[in-house]
C-alpha cells in the first residue's frame, strides 16, 4: 500500500462560509418550512434560491471573470453540508456541477455566454444517469448530425429539477465517444419531462426523453468529455456527501433531544445503554464522514481529480452514505411508536438516507473502485 | 530544559544523526517474538533483549534528551526527542519498554519530587535499570480508579499497606510501582482519601503473582500487599492529594513536550501491514485478495484506519469541532482500541487454515504474530476503561444524554 494523503485543512474562505451558511440555511430552512415544500411542485422556495444567488453561492468554483469567487469546488462544501443539516433542498448541487463541467471543459464561448447567467441563479441540470446503475460507463443516448444541427434519441433518469431547469448537461455518444451537450429547456419536446416520485420528498427528479431534441452543434464542450464525466461523478459523490454528513448530524441531535426528554419505566430512556451506546456509534460515524468530506474538500482543485483527490471523494461518500442511513434506522427505531409516523420528524431522515446513498453510487460502487486503487 | 526553540535545520541534521545511527543499530529480529506493547513483556529472553536495547538507545544519548543532563538527560528542548520518536517509528525498532518510568513516574517525578527522588529514581529510568510499574487497577474495581481500597496506614516513619493491585505490567520484573493507595477512608468525597506513592516491589509482604493471558503468555501481575511496610518518604504530592496526583500522571503520556522521556511506546500495526502479509494466501484457488468480498472490507478498514488519522488532524482545526468540541478527543481511544480489535480480528479471520495455527508453529504467517496481536489487543478495550465505560463518557459528556 502507498503512503496515504493525509492533508485536512479549511481555509479562512471555508471558515466564513461554514459560519454564514450555517445561520441562513437555520434561518430560511427551519423544520416547518421543510415540511411546507414536501408537497409543493418545485419542491424548493424561490425567494430562497435567490437569496442564495445574491450570497454569491452559486458561484463560490466560478472564475472571477464570470462572475463568481474562483474560490474552488472545495469552498462549495461547508455550505452544502449546512444545507444539509437544514435538510435545505435546492437545484444548487446540480447548477453548480453544471458550472463546474463548463469550466472543466474550457469551453471560452458556453462559458461567456452561460456561466454569468447561472451564477445570477439560473437552474441548470445534469443528465448523466440512465438507468439504476451507476457505475454502467456506456452511454446510450446518441446525437446524430442533422444539417449543422444535432438530433439526439434517448432519455435519462433522476435529473434533478428538470421541470424548472434552463439547461441541461447531457452525456451522449456522437461519432463513437463520448461528449457533454448543452441542452436547452426549450429544445425539449412537449412531454419529453415525466416527474418521478422520490422517496425523499425534499428531492425533485424526473425521466426526460431527448429524443428528437434538435441542437446547435456548437453547444458540444470541448475538452476530453470522458474525464470531465468521471470528474462531474467524484465531484457529485463528495456534494453528496458533505450534505448527508450534515444531514447525520441533525437526525442525531433530533434522536438525542427525545433520549434526553422521553421517560419509560421511570427513567429517561437515554440513561439506557441499549440507546446510549448505538448514538455514540453513530456520532462516531458522523465524526468519520466530516473528516472525509473536508480532506476531501482539501484535495479537490480546478485541475483533473488525481488518485488522491478520487480516492477522498470516494471514501467520502462511502462513509457518508452509511453513517447518514444508521443514523436514521436508529433515529426511527429509538423514537418508538412516535418513530413510525409520517408526523415524527424520522421519517424525513431516514427517506433522505435512502436517496443520499444511491447518489452518485452507493457505497458499495465505491468500495469497489477503492479496493482497485488501494490494494493492486 | 533548554528553553530555545531549535530551527528546522537543526532538527533536520539532528534527525539526519539519528536516523544514520539506527540504520547501524537497530538490531536485526533475535529470532523469537517481540512485544508490540509493554504490556506484554512475558518472557525473561524478552526482558533482557529489550533491556539491553533500551539501554544502548540511552547511551547513545537518544533517550530523555530534553530530560536534565545530572540526572542522566542532555538537557535539550523537546522537539529533539519528538525527532528521535519519529525516526524509532520509521525504522520500526522494537519497543522503549519501561513505559510507566519513562512516560510516567519519571515526568513526575521531575515535577513534583524531592532532589533526592530525583536523583534515586530518574537515571534508573532511563537506562532501563531500574524497571516500573504501575499499582492503580484493583481486582475489584477496574474502571473505577476513584473507588480504590488498598489501605495505607501512617505508622511512624512507615506507612503499613494492605490490599492488592491488578494488571500490573511486569510487576515480577518492577523495582517500584507507582502506588495508589487510601490513607483515608472515611473522607467524603472517595478522590479526597487518596495517596500516590513511589513504592518499592522487593521487601517483607510484598508478592506478586503472575497473570497468564489468553495468549498463553505473561506479563501482567497481581501484587498483593499484607502489612507491607513501605517508607513515608515514598510519598509523593502530599496525604490525601492522590487523586490530583495520578490525573496529573496521566497527562505525561502525550508526549515530549508534556514530558514523557519519549521513545517507542508500541509497535504501531497497520492495515498496510497486514494486506502486505496476506498477499500469498489462497481462497478458492486464487488469491485471497482478488476476491471481492474480502476486498470490500479491507477497504472498509483502511478507511477507519484513515479517519482516526484525519480525526487526529481535524481535532485542532476550531471550526470543524465547534457543535461538539469534545467529541474527536474523548472518543479517541475507544475508536483506536477498537478500529485496532476489528482489523486484528480479520488479519487472523481471513487466513483459511493457517489461521487455526498459533505461535510457535513454523507454518503460521509472520510467526503467528496476527494471532497473538489479536488476543493481546483487549489490553486496550479493557485497560484504561473499556469500551463500553468509554460509549457512556462519551454519551453523557459529548451528547449530553442523562447518566446510566
């Protein structure tokens, strides 16, 4: 095995950031507020989503000649995992993958002309996914040349916010490799979005079918697509992964407040060790994710992911998964009866547990592909 | 202690000198197996190998350096003795083995004690001379040091001591244990009858007893005490401070600066280690680390591995720690000792037949070494409050859930 990375740090960027989302997502996003957008159809608030265009957040990786920070991917991580912790649920992991890709790819005109615009708080979407499997390399989805233009035929699944979403990055294969496309919402056909129903209500998805989506050539990014892609998935398991580490947090402390007021057989139930011991595991696990998740943030810069930064991410994701889905089977279990309903806030938990960890791959997918880099 | 912080350079040409004197003396494996902690000093050829091994490390003058130069240190500032630490490490050299002279009794003395103390005990300490131990546990009441009844009585110039003491590492082979000891039974609070003592092992109503360890081996002992008389000037921190005593005796374990003499107090084990060892073990006709299942969860082990070193790293980064600041620090332990029992476990679970073979086979892979690891590693769920007294500190003290 090779002498292991071991950088953490969080510069003082980092530092104001963690500090200022903490208090906007607590105050925008309080639990009743999160409970208000479960059945609504944008699944998020538009005044919020705003408000974080105007902080500057969208634009934290953006180079300063588009109108962002140039801070690096690393710096959207604290906010993303206060989000997190505010089970706050926005387009903003999704938008700022899709600025990310465009920078990656280095493509000077889709930057110009897109990357200010989402800055200022356009929605903008991936389209990687088509079917369950996350860790499938082909890509069905085709363009075909149609008179200058191109003519897509295929569909995607889980794209995040498609209903509102501007833009959408598509992977396709065109002339037998692979590329990203800059998809206009308005090439869409009518009925080309079908809205899926997510196990996490926080979440908005839907199936699209681009099939006979008709785009101008030039909105193809340059660059080794290929590599942009695997980068795009590292970078989407570690957004994941920061909000599933805050999300762990919160079902803990919602779990440790009942433990500390629930009285049964004349005794607060958390003075049990049955109880007790289980949440010192799952804080355990939380303080492991964090750790991963920021050395991770440590290692991610604007340059292709090395084996250190993948491995990070990785292990980021893989930990964050599992200690986000133990922390709400136990949150459930330990609440009781109370636990089992739609009312008790558990359940928003342990359904986010379930999304968060297919995310991106699960950690088993990740696992796997540690295994190679670690052990051969 | 020199109080003038050295520049890097002169720490780089320090680390230089040790490193090139270890290439030359760090001694080739004597053929039996070697403790990884001093805990498990179980033989008399173990004893005299790092007896003598400690000893030359002294001489050569790489041991307590920053330890004052009449009592047998080289009164430099600590940072050298934290080079030399790294480079024992790096060489992977066998263990400094009288750990509770080295990390314990000696800081404290050299804190608290008289000049006579200081200049009996420290230069036995490091020279390995002079072997300690360490007399907290008692049968009765392992993790509840506070609750400890071996009874010392005033009694002219002597104190008369009876009870006994368990887990005491090489106590057959100790000259003093640091002694714990109630003076006072009948004070309020159970920390205020507590008496810390600078005990002598050899004289009238001492005995010891050796305890034989799962694996077979010793190391431990239990010492019992009948109306042994030990003198008053053994006492050390005053009547009644005990308590206060041997809290302070536990900070010296962190480290040069705090003031340990440094060293290498175990053999650190990795997953590196053992994925390197289980390289040419076959499951299903092929090798063991081609199958999957296997796969996923060495992997699953490095990556604890792994976070206990960024947990270590991230503790001292304010921000990351401020919803539950105590968390990193006080679950340490348990995350290590037990991270330490999951891997060992598996180093020995994973080896088909071979892992129904124990030390002294010549077959076993590295000697047995992962049996013997395993076993020995509930030295550290146990010792030192086991795991689950540690699950309760942290979920009352972290968490804030209501005492069990």
């Amino acid at each position: 095995m090779k002498k292991s990375n071991m950088a953490i740090g969080l510069s003082e960027e980092q530092g104001m950031l963690l500090d200022t989302a903490r208090e906007f997502c607590r105050d925008r996003s309080a639990i009743p507020a999160v409970r208000a957008l479960l059945q609504s159809e944008s699944g998020f608030d538009a005044q919020v989503w705003q408000e974080i265009a105007e902080l500057g957040w969208l634009g934290v990786a953006v180079s300063e000649a588009h109108g962002g920070s140039g801070l690096g991917m690393g710096s959207a991580i604290p906010i993303v995992e206060c989000m997190g912790k505010r089970l706050l649920s926005t387009p903003y992991i999704t938008t700022v993958l899709v600025a990310e890709a465009l920078q990656r790819a280095q493509s000077h005109a889709l930057c110009e002309r897109h990357l200010p615009a989402i800055v200022g708080g356009q929605i903008a979407t991936l389209a990687l996914l088509e079917s369950e499997d996350w860790g499938e390399e082909t890509i069905e989805l085709t363009a075909t040349d149609a008179g200058g233009d191109l003519q897509l035929a295929g569909s995607k699944t889980q794209v995040a916010y498609a209903v509102q979403a501007e833009l959408f990055l598509v992977s396709l294969t065109y002339q037998d490799e692979a590329r990203l496309l800059l998809v206009p919402a308005s090439a869409l056909g009518e009925g080309a979005v079908r809205r899926q129903t997510n196990i996490d209500e926080t979440r908005r998805s839907s199936r699209v079918d681009f099939t006979g989506a008709t785009v101008s050539s030039d909105h193809l990014l340059s660059g080794d697509a290929a590599a942009i892609i695997r980068d795009l998935r590292l970078l989407g398991a570690l957004l994941y992964a920061a909000e599933a580490a805050g999300s762990t947090a919160a079902c803990m402390d919602l779990t440790v407040d009942y433990l500390k007021t629930r009285k049964q057989f004349g005794h607060l139930i958390g003075s049990y060790q049955s109880l007790k011991h289980p949440m010192v595991e799952v804080l355990c696990d939380m303080d492991n994710a964090r750790s991963f998740v920021y050395h991770a943030a440590t290692l991610v810069s604007e340059a292709s992911l090395d084996e250190d930064a993948e491995s990070a991410c990785r292990m980021a994701k893989a930990q964050a998964s599992e200690a986000l889905k133990f922390a709400a089977d136990r949150a459930v279990q330990f609440h009781g009866g109370m636990g089992f309903t739609y009312e008790c806030d558990a359940q928003l938990y342990i359904r986010r547990a379930q999304w968060s960890q297919q995310a991106f791959g699960d950690a088993y997918h990740h696992r796997k592909r540690l295994a190679s880099l670690l052990l051969d | 202690m020199s109080d003038h912080a050295p520049s890097a350079s002169e720490l780089a040409d320090f680390r230089a000198e040790v490193s090139g004197w270890l290439e030359e003396h760090n001694p080739a494996d004597p053929g039996f197996l070697l403790p990884q902690t001093f805990m498990e000093v179980g033989s008399d050829q173990q004893l005299e190998f790092l007896r003598e091994w400690q000893h030359k490390l002294w001489s050569a003058g790489y041991l307590g350096v920053h330890w004052p130069e009449q009592y047998g240190g080289r009164g430099m500032h600590p940072a050298f003795q934290n080079e030399i630490n790294r480079e024992l490490r790096r060489h992977r050299t066998p263990i400094t083995f009288n750990v509770i002279g080295l990390g314990w009794a000696g800081p404290l003395i050299l804190d608290i004690g008289t000049e006579e103390d200081k200049a009996k005990y420290i230069k036995g300490i490091l020279s390995a001379e002079d072997i300690w131990c360490q007399g907290f546990s008692e049968p009765d009441h392992g993790s509840d040091l506070g609750n400890a009844q071996t009874r010392a009585v005033r009694d002219g110039d002597d104190y008369i001591v009876n009870g006994s003491k368990i887990w005491t590492t090489m106590g057959n082979y100790a000259k003093y244990m640091i002694l714990l000891a109630r003076t006072d039974p009948t004070t309020k609070r159970k920390y205020d009858g507590l008496s810390f003592f600078l005990s002598p092992m050899h004289g009238t109503g001492i005995d010891t007893r050796p305890i034989q360890k799962i694996t077979g081996e010793y190391g431990f002992t239990e010492t019992f005490f009948t109306d042994a008389r030990i003198p008053s000037s053994c006492l050390i921190g005053g009547e009644g401070n005990g308590w206060r005593v041997a809290m302070q005796t536990l900070q010296y374990e962190r480290g040069a600066a705090a003031g340990a003499a440094g060293g290498q107090v175990q053999v650190r084990v990795s997953i590196a280690d053992l994925i390197d060892e289980v390289r040419s073990v076959k499951r299903d006709g092929a090798p063991l680390l081609e199958d999957p299942v296997i796969r996923d969860r060495l992997v699953q082990l490095i990556m604890d591995e792994k976070a206990l070193g960024l947990a270590d790293k991230r503790s001292t980064l304010g921000d990351l720690n401020s919803d539950y600041p105590m968390s990193l620090l006080l679950s340490y332990k348990l995350r290590v000792s037990e991270y330490q029992r999951r891997m060992r476990q598996y180093g020995l679970e994973i080896q088909g037949g071979l892992g129904g073979l124990y030390v002294g086979d010549e077959d076993t892979i590295a000697g047995g070494f992962w049996q013997r690891a395993y076993f020995n590693n509930f030295a550290t769920t146990i010792g030192g409050g086991t795991s689950q007294i540690q699950c309760n500190i942290i979920g009352e003290q972290v968490l804030g859930l209501p005492k069990s």
